[in-house]
C-alpha cells in the first residue's frame, strides 16, 4: 500500500464511525419487534432534515464543503488536486422504510464521510476531488418509486417526472421537495447532475451469504431488475349481512384471487419467491361493507432481463381473469432492469480488500440500490459489509462495529485508487 494509502486507511476510526451510526439512529428512532432498535426517517421529512444537519456539522468539521442539487441531493466534497477533473462519487441513503434499521443507507453515507475525513486527516490529496452523496428518497416509502434523487441526477427520468407522486397524506413530491429545499436555503446550491469519474457504494448485505460463508467484503458484481405495480380492483360497497354473495362485487375477494393467480405465475420452484405484496389497502374498510376498492402493491425481482421482461408482462392479463365481479387497473410505478457491474469498480474492491488482508466473496445484489441508475454514466459498483441473518428492512438489522470499519477501511482504500487512476 502507498504510503499515503496506509495512512488514509489507518486514518479510518471505528469508534467515530460507530458513535456517528449511533447518534443517527436516535433520530427517528424507536423500540420495534423483540425490543430492537429500529428508525423511521422517511424523506423529506424534518426528521430528514434533523438527520442532514447533524451530517453537514460533522462533513463540514471534517473540511467538506456542502451544496444540494435541485433533487435535494446532498453532497459532500473533498477537494482533489485538479478541481477541474470529473470527482469520483460515493453515498448512498439517508431515508429508511417505516420499521427500517439502524444501518441501511446511512451506512453508506457515513463510511464516505470517514473515508474522505480519514483522508484528509492523513494528509493525502487525491488527484480528484472524492463526493459523498446522500441521495433523496432511495426508499419509496413515503413517495413511491424509490431512487426518485437518483434517477434525477442521472436523467434516467426528468425531476418533473415525480412532482405528482403523492404520499399517504396526500402531499405532493414536489410540495415536500421544495419545502425540504427552502429549508435549506443557506446551503450552497449546484446544478443537478453531472458524470462522475466513477461511483462506488457501501452498503450493508441485506442477505445472509456475507456472514454464512465467513466473509468480510461483498465484492458486488450487479443488482438483479425490480418492477413495481400497483393494481386497483373496483367493485361496489353492499351491507355484508343482506347482500346475497351472487349480487356482490366485491373488490376483496377478486384482489385474493388475483394474488393466488399471481404467486402461481410468479413461484418458480427452481427460484425464490421474488413477488411481494406488501402494501394493501381496502375502501370503505369496515367490517360490516363490502369492500369498494381494494388497492395492493406488488414488488417483483429478477436476475434474468427476460424473465423480468416477460413475467412482469403477464402479471395485468392474470389480474384482469382473476377477476369474476369487479374491474381491475394495473399501473407500472418502477421498472430497474438487472445491471451489471463490469470488472472496473469490483476489481478495485476487491485489490483494496486483499491489500489489507481481508476476506471477500463475490455476489450481485437482491437489493436495489441508487448505484443501478449511475451504471450508464459512468463505472459502477458497490461493496458490502455482513449483517446479522441478512436481516433489513427491520428493527433487528445490525452490523457490528469491526464489520463497518473493515468496510470503511476498503472504501477509503478503493475512492483513492480510483481518484489517483
Ligand atoms: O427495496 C430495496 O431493494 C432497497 O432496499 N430499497
Ligand atoms: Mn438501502
Ligand atoms: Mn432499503
Ligand atoms: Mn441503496
């Protein structure tokens, strides 16, 4: 290792990092299943904005300069030897799902802040300058799709794209936007994207394969496609004690139909499930009124292009025979088509991981990640630290803190073989 690389790496300090997730995971906090820790931080939000201030404190004593995109974007800059030169980007999310963990996203965002901190304190200026970027609303829990700050940085959608996006209040994504952005009025303001030298994200697992095989680093070599639909099933709301069944149209037994169908089209025996409905909504939603409307959504994954292609294809054909009463609409939110990483970023991951003596696997994530959208601008990839049971999206999710200094560590080590290539 360089000299100025062993310094930058030896630089990276565990207990900050630690006590930093820590601290952040106080703001929108909670006590959820089995007395676990959990944090709900939608974005947007003025716990968002709580959560951004305290990052802008600490990046700012670290010697970053802060600006925010028209995305509200957030990012913090190390400065390289030739500022005229493309930065290489890191980052990832600071919003988390309503029963979210202490570690997806934020991780992200704060090993970056440790990589660029531990190098400016060994002294090391980087021939370009190194960004971390909090991307906006990764999640899609408050406005769905998620990577909405993403894929307006990149283009893959104009910003305009989401204004309408509504939450479950009824307040617009432009609305939240622009108040998330007039309260951040003093923060200096950039142009919304740009390309990047190259973009590396740190992430936890958020599977098992990591800790099952004994491993310290996920070298990641892709992420598999997501498709999000959401499907309204209308019927007409009867008295549920003088309604004869052949009269009925009820929304809710035609939504369960449509839901077998679909796990029957989805559930491949050779496969993991990869169909989710995880949010269902029903109107009026008294137990004595058949049901009006019954609302759901579905989440569906795959490695394969066209089997996410032509699977997500037949899922409105299935709902439209599922139903026997009622009438059915089928909307695509979101659509990720599988990416993969190439050997640029993974293959500097992994020399990083090996210099410094620790183990790695690689593997492509199941997870979708802002890192999708950046793949056709520029060299992409993502490395992984372990997690308890591969749990996320959960209060239980936890990595320990040697496991996010390793992956730090890594980060630090790989940014500067990138802004230094
Ligand atoms: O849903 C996902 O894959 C990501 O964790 N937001
Ligand atoms: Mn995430
Ligand atoms: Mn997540
Ligand atoms: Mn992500």
């Amino acid at each position: 290792m360089a000299g100025g690389v062993a310094a930058a790496v030896a630089a990276v300090s565990e207990a900050r990092l630690w006590q930093r997730l820590m601290e952040m995971a106080e703001i929108g906090g909670f006590i959820g299943d089995g007395g676990h820790h959990g944090v709900n931080r939608p974005c947007l939000t003025p716990l968002d904005r709580e959560a951004r201030r305290l990052l802008i404190s600490w990046a700012r004593r670290a010697g970053a300069a802060v600006s925010v995109d028209p995305a509200a974007n957030l990012f913090l800059r190390l400065e390289g030897e030739d500022p005229s030169l493309a930065p290489v980007l890191t980052g990832s999310h600071m919003d988390t799902q309503p029963q979210g963990g202490r570690f997806d996203g934020i991780y992200g965002v704060l090993a970056g802040l440790e990589a660029i901190e531990a190098i400016a304190a060994a002294g090391v200026r980087p021939r370009r300058a190194i960004e971390v970027v909090a991307w906006t609303n990764e999640e899609g829990g408050r406005f769905a799709p998620g990577c909405t700050g993403s894929m307006s940085f990149t283009g893959f959608k104009p910003m305009s794209a989401f204004d309408d996006l509504v939450d479950r209040d009824g307040i617009r994504y432009a609305d939240a936007l622009a108040e998330q952005l007039a309260a951040e009025a003093d923060l200096p303001r950039r142009p919304l994207g740009y390309t990047p030298h190259a973009y590396l994200e740190a992430h936890i697992e958020q599977g098992p394969r990591l800790e099952a095989e004994g491993k310290e680093i996920g070298v990641v070599t892709g992420i598999q496609g997501s498709r999000w639909f959401t499907v309204s099933v209308e019927g007409r709301t009867d008295h549920a004690g003088t309604t004869p069944l052949r009269l009925r149209r009820d929304s809710v037994q035609d939504m369960l139909r449509a839901i077998g169908a679909l796990n029957t089209l989805m559930h491949d025996p050779a496969d993991v499930l990869r169909f989710t409905v995880g949010s269902i909504r029903v109107e009026p939603g008294t137990s004595n009124s058949v049901a009006r409307k019954a609302e759901f959504t579905i989440d569906f994954r795959h490695p394969d292009k066209e089997v996410l292609l032509a699977r997500g294809d037949a899922i409105a054909g299935v709902v439209q025979a599922s139903m026997t009463s009622c009438t059915a609409t089928v909307e695509e939110r979101f659509r990720a088509l599988p990416v993969e990483f190439g050997e640029r970023v993974p293959g500097v991951v992994a020399a990083a991981a090996e210099a410094q003596g620790l183990t790695s696997l690689r593997l492509p994530s199941g997870a979708f990640h802002d890192a999708q959208f950046l793949v056709p601008l520029c060299p992409t990839g993502m490395l992984f630290i372990p997690c308890r049971g591969g749990v996320s999206h959960h209060p239980s999710e936890y990595a320990g803190p040697d496991a996010c200094a390793k992956g730090a560590r890594v980060l630090a080590e790989a940014l500067l073989a990138l802004a230094n290539g």
